[in-house]
C-alpha cells in the first residue's frame, strides 16, 4: 500500500533521495543536478539551477513511485 509520508518532499537531501531511490538518478540527470551538490536539499538545487521546484519533485516521485504502482495495479488486475 503506497503511503504518502514516503514521497520525495523538496527539502529532502539529494544524496539520500538517490540512495533510496535510484531510479531517481537519470531524473536528477537530465535536471542538470551536478554530483557536488548531493548533499543539498532539492529546493535549494532547483531554484539556483532555475527550475520550478513543484514540477522537480513531481518528476522525482513520478521516477520513483509509478514502477510501483504500475506493476502492481498490473499484479492485482491478473
């Protein structure tokens, strides 16, 4: 059952988001995130990189969570 205290919030750290989620990293990627700043939160990034940080996090939880959904919502339709 998904629960909503796991989504990826913006003042999460990037370093931990990309450890408990690595399907985040090609999202983190493509954003232009440089490896020196895992250890800020993703707000802080976003904004100095001039991205929306709404749209940052719902790529990040869409990565993160829609694998999981899918394959479920797919597991229990069998």
């Amino acid at each position: 059952m998904f629960r909503f205290d796991q989504l990826i919030r913006r003042d999460m750290i990037i370093r931990d988001v990309k450890q408990r989620h690595p399907e985040t990293i090609p999202v983190f990627e493509a954003l232009h995130f440089r490896t020196p700043c895992d250890d800020c939160d993703i707000e802080t990034v976003a904004r100095k990189n001039g991205l929306n940080t709404l749209d940052v996090i719902e790529a990040l939880n869409q990565a993160a969570f829609s694998t999981n959904t899918e394959s479920e919502d797919h597991a229990s339709n069998q």
